[in-house]
C-alpha cells in the first residue's frame, strides 16, 4: 500500500526503513539531520520520518533549518513503544505532526497520509497569486513574473494608465506578452468599456481600412451594407493596433489624423465620427529603424512615441529568473491534458536548467508550448529533461528517441554512467544527495556505482569526466531511466 510517494526516513532501525518502503513509492534514508536537510532540498519528499533516538530539540532544529532554507516536510516521531503521552506532547509542540507510540500505531499513518493531503489541497486552495503575479491588475491579465525588468514593465503600465497619454506604444518582441499589457492598461484605465483589438499584419489594406473605419453601403464593390468600424465599437474603450509596422504608409496618415483631431470618418462617407477610444499600438520591431529605413512615417512615430512601455524579451539577464516562475505556472494552468491534471507535480532540476539555458526566440508564448509539450510527453510524475523538446522538429521522433538525440554515439549504460558521475561530482560525493538529484533510491545508487564501477578515483573525478563534460552539458543529458527499487 502506497499512502506517500516519497518519504525520508531518519533511523537506522531495519524495522522503521522497511515500514517506510511499505507505505511509499520511493523512500530515502538519512543517517543524521544534514543528510536528511540534503534529502529534502532535492527529493521534496511527502513525509519525514524520525525515530524516537532524536529528541524533540533535534525535531524544532531539523524544521527550523528547513523553513530557512524555503523546503517544508511534515514530520512524524516513531517511539520504541513505551506508552511516554508526555513525551508524545513535547514532539507535537516543537512541530512534529504526529508521535507513533510504536508498532501497535503504525496503522494510523494511513490517517496521516489523509490529514497531510487534505492540508496540502487547502494550502493550494490558499495560495494566493503574490506566488506568480506582482499585484491584482497584473493577476487580472495572466500577466505572470516577478523579476526586476517585468516589475519595471508594470511600473511603466501603470504609470501611463494613470495618466491622459493617448495613444500608448508597446514595444517588444514576439511572443513578450503586448496583448497582454495592452490588457493591463485596458483594465487599470477602461476596465467597463470595450476592448477591441486588431491584427496589422493579417489584413489588406482595404480590408484594414474597412476595419478600422467602418463603411457606408455602395462605397464600394462588396459594401451592400453600413459597417460600424473597430474605432467606434471600441467607443470609450480601448483599441489595440497589433504591429502598426505592417499598417500601409498612406493608412499610417489617416491614423495620424485620427490621433491629432480625435475624429475619424467612415470609408465612402462625409460625416465625422468622434474617437473616444485610447489607441494604443504596438510592434516587435525597432520603430526607431523602421522611420529611419522609410517604412515607418516619421510623424507617426514622433506621435506614438509619448511613453513607450517595453517589455524585456526572456534571454534578457534581468528576464531570466522569470522562466522557471512561468515554467510552473503554465504547468499548473495548462488544458493540453486533462487527465493530467494534477498527476504532473513539477518540473525537474535538470529540466529547469535547460528551459535557463535556451535563448527562447519566441519568448513566452515559446515557454508556454514547451510546457504543453512536456506535459503530453511526460509518463512521470515530473516534467523531466526527455520531456523537455525546445526543437519541434524533434517531435518527428518518438518520445523516447527525442529524448535521447540530446546524446549522440554513446550507449545507455555509458550515457547512465558517465551522467551517475557528474551527480556525485555536483554534490560532493554525497550519495543521498546524489541520488535524490537522479531520482531514484540510495540503495539503487549503490547497486548502480557497484554494477558500473564508479569510484572516487581520478579517473572518474577528472579525466573521463572532464573529457565528457567538454562534450555534453549535464543539463542536457537525458535523465537516467533506472529502477527505483
């Protein structure tokens, strides 16, 4: 019976070790309270079991080391059996979840398993959004992230929100998220008016002027009816010009007459049309080097350009503690799966330093299909590093193929080996923590090192490694597929 997926255990009774592989999918074992805080930082484990050899001071150090280091694990005290209801106290009011007496109370942790869900699924219910968003206007738009360059962004969001600035020029690259600050603006300045937004670059320009304008019936071939234009629908709202670069230069001119005269007139018609609408336009191209190269007019720009809003693309420095963050929440959010849905609990240490190490061309919107990818690919419970495909022209292959195109002429059992190697190499030769970071069981580790025969000789240490290390980045090497028994 399965009550947990992983628990640590800090005994070195045989009795206790072997009641936690009964009650777990995986269970680690911990010699002293170091191992045991190396464990949890890598394994998140569900439960962390003590034996009663630790006493209540050990149990408020261990979580209070823990708490420090931003991992929690509930913890439960094992006794000897001896009926000690004072003792019992002592460990609960240092933070202990519960004290097993001994053997007759072993049943109960079918109980605790219950109690610890419960209060993880409230915890969740709980959570509010500071965990991915910087405030409640930024949560209202999806607009994840918290790194120094998107609180700027938001900063400068709601700096022109507050402000009469009309129009407002998003600039970013593609795939950054300008709908989405559009959005923010929308809501922050209009947020009961309409939102109206249209694609420069997907129609002609009849067809855009048509839009945008509106047309009387007979204005021209095809107009059997009145048309009310974006402009007006938008009424006291606000219109989003999605890359304004792609707008045609004669149709820039009669922007720009809408933005200096706040009137417009419907195609074919002779009657002005008042704009009530905050305009706001934006583009992933240089607007600076578009005006200058004659593709952009230069009393345009010098209109829109008021108080630009920029976002940071992801690979900008300042950008870059965001992936993880929105790594996650579009794990969370994600619909590619439903039946998924919860089953996916994170993403792996290897799998994140990947997502680090991309340059993402395509920025968020890039993230987020990576994300849906690994969640249909992933068999685990974790997104791993297979499951991680940034190219996808991999997605030709089969799952487990794209996983493995990261190495190239190397078998299995090398590419197993030489990648056992480089965890013990990170870690120190801390076995535990090694083979929390690999994903599978101490006594795996031990059969693993045996069966390959790895040491903590030179050879390992330097020069093989070194040499593997020049051609392969640990981040990049597939995770091992090994028994967890």
């Amino acid at each position: 019976m399965s009550l947990f997926r992983r628990i640590v255990v800090v005994s070195k009774q045989a009795e206790i070790q072997q009641l936690a592989q009964q009650v777990s999918q995986q269970s680690f074992v911990a010699d002293d309270l170091a191992e045991a805080l190396d464990i949890l930082e890598t394994a998140n484990p569900d439960l962390t079991i003590f034996d009663s050899t630790y006493s209540p001071n050990h149990i408020r150090e261990f979580l209070h080391t823990a708490d420090k280091n931003s991992v929690t694990t509930p913890v439960v005290v094992i006794g000897n059996g001896d009926n000690c209801a004072g003792t019992s106290a002592e460990f609960i009011q240092m933070g202990a979840c519960d004290y097993l007496q001994g053997k007759q109370d072993y049943n109960r942790l079918e109980q605790i398993a219950g109690q610890i869900n419960n209060k993880s699924e409230v915890d969740a219910a709980d959570k509010d959004a500071s965990a991915f968003f910087v405030d409640n206007c930024a949560a209202s738009v999806g607009m994840a992230g918290r790194s120094r360059a998107f609180k700027k962004t938001l900063a400068m969001i709601r700096l022109v929100a507050a402000s009469r600035c009309n129009p407002v020029l998003i600039v970013g690259e593609t795939g950054t998220g300008k709908e989405l600050a559009a959005k923010a603006i929308h809501a922050l300045r209009n947020p009961d008016e309409p939102f109206v937004d249209v694609n420069c670059a997907a129609l002609t320009a009849n067809l855009l002027e048509s839009e945008l304008f509106g047309h009387v019936k007979g204005s021209f071939t095809g107009a059997d009816r009145d048309k009310i234009g974006l402009l007006e629908l938008a009424g006291a709202g606000t219109i989003l010009l999605d890359e304004i670069t792609e707008m045609p230069l004669d149709l820039q001119a009669k922007l720009l007459r809408v933005l200096q005269e706040k009137t417009f007139r419907k195609v074919g018609d002779i009657k002005n049309i008042t704009c009530n609408a905050t305009i706001v336009a934006s583009s992933n191209r240089n607007l600076y080097a578009e005006m200058k190269a004659n593709r952009f007019r230069r009393d345009l720009y010098y209109r829109l350009t008021i108080c630009p809003v920029f976002i940071a693309p992801l690979k900008s420095p300042d950008r870059k503690g965001d992936i993880p963050l929105l790594a996650e929440y579009f794990r969370q959010t994600s619909d590619i799966c439903p039946e998924k849905c919860g089953k996916i609990t994170s993403l792996t240490k290897f799998a994140i330093e990947a997502l680090l190490k991309h340059d993402w061309p395509g920025n968020i919107r890039e993230l987020s299909n990576v994300i849906d990818r690994a969640i249909l690919l992933e068999t685990a419970d974790k997104i791993g590093l297979n499951s991680i495909v940034l190219n996808p022209a991999q997605c030709e292959q089969s799952p487990n193929e794209s996983g493995a195109a990261h190495i190239k002429d190397f078998s299995l059992e090398k590419g197993e080996r030489e990648l056992i190697a480089r965890a013990l190499q990170e870690t120190g030769w801390q076995k535990t923590q090694a083979a929390g970071l690999l994903g599978i069981t101490r006594a795996t580790l031990y059969a693993k090192l045996k069966q390959y025969d790895i040491k903590k000789t030179p050879h390992i240490v330097g020069s093989s490694t070194t040499e593997f290390q020049n051609q392969v980045p640990v981040s990049s090497l597939p995770e091992p597929v090994v028994s967890t028994g």
